[in-house]
C-alpha cells in the first residue's frame, strides 16, 4: 500500500530522475512479487483522510503524468486504487500474465479523479464509466484484450520486458509530451 511518506518519496525521486541527463526513460515497478500497488494506505493517514487533489502538495499521479521523460509501469501483480492511477499516468504499461488492474475506491465509498479522467480516455467510455462504478477490476488478459496493456508478460519476464522497451526508448529522442 502507498503511505504518504511513499508517496512523497516516489514524487522526488520522480522529479530527482527527471532533472538527470543521464536519465532518459523512468521505470517504475512495485517492490514485491505480489503486487504493483494496492492503493493509498489509509490506516496510515494521520487524523481525517485529505483527499489527493485537495492537499498542498503536488498529486504524484498528475506529476508522473507530467514528466516529460517516457515512463514505464512494470506492473508485476495487483494494480488498483493508486496503483491504478500510477499505472495510468506512465506512458507505457506491461503488466503479468495475471495482474489485476482496477479503481477499486468504489467499494469503499470513494472515487479515483485522476483515473475518472484517463480511464475514459484509454478503454472505451463505457467499460471505464463501469469499472469506476463497480470497483471492479480487470485481468490481465482482459485489460491486454482492451489495449491498456503495451505487453503482457510472464511474472519472471517483466522486468526485463520492460527493460527492453526502456533500452529502445533509450536509443531514440525521449521528449514524451510532445
């Protein structure tokens, strides 16, 4: 799960690869076998939960989004919540064979913003609107099926999938948002 010291963590290190030169693609990937990220931690919320958007600090969804260098999510398991949203604002995504990818806040009473955005903007209107919904997450094979993945990849594979795909970037001009 991402606890607000993570997250912040993830932001500067985001931003400390941005300001590199010698950094010309970002990989991300989650530290476990298990899962990319299961969300926002919310036991670790000190007092009452502050929305993302309404918080002082930047949003690490939005800045991801904004890093004009490509980004990879090597999605090596469960990506919902803010997984989900970290997932949808890299550029590129390769996920496992049997990742689960989904805004799951729904259950909960909660809504993802960020991915109620993109999500229209990556599967079709209606699938997205559904899984924003519902909370329902899609599989791999189904979330491949639609596009949203770029590959779909062995457990053992996706970091070197991704890898790959950053050693091509890496060849060529990386300015993203052009």
């Amino acid at each position: 799960a991402l606890a607000p010291a993570t997250a912040a963590a993830l932001a500067e290190a985001f931003l400390q690869a941005e300001r590199d030169p010698e950094v010309r693609v970002i990989v991300v990937r989650g530290a476990g076998e298990r899962a990319f990220c299961a969300g926002v931690e919310l036991g670790a919320t000190s007092g009452a939960f502050v929305h993302p958007m309404k918080r002082e600090e930047r949003n690490l969804h939005e800045l991801i989004l904004e890093l004009d260098k490509p980004t990879i999510a090597a999605i090596n398991g469960v990506a919902v919540g803010a997984g989900c949203e970290i997932a949808l604002a890299c550029d590129l995504r390769i996920a496992v064979e049997g990742a689960r990818f989904g805004q799951t806040e729904a259950k909960v009473g909660m809504g993802g913003n960020f991915a109620a955005v993109l999500l229209p903007q990556l599967l079709p209107r209606a699938l997205a609107m559904e899984l924003l919904y519902t909370g329902r997450a899609l599989g791999g094979e189904e979330a491949a099926a639609w596009g949203f993945f770029n590959r779909l990849c062995t457990p053992e594979a996706v970091l070197d999938e991704a890898r790959a795909l950053a050693q091509e970037l890496r060849a060529g001009p990386t300015f993203a948002n052009g």
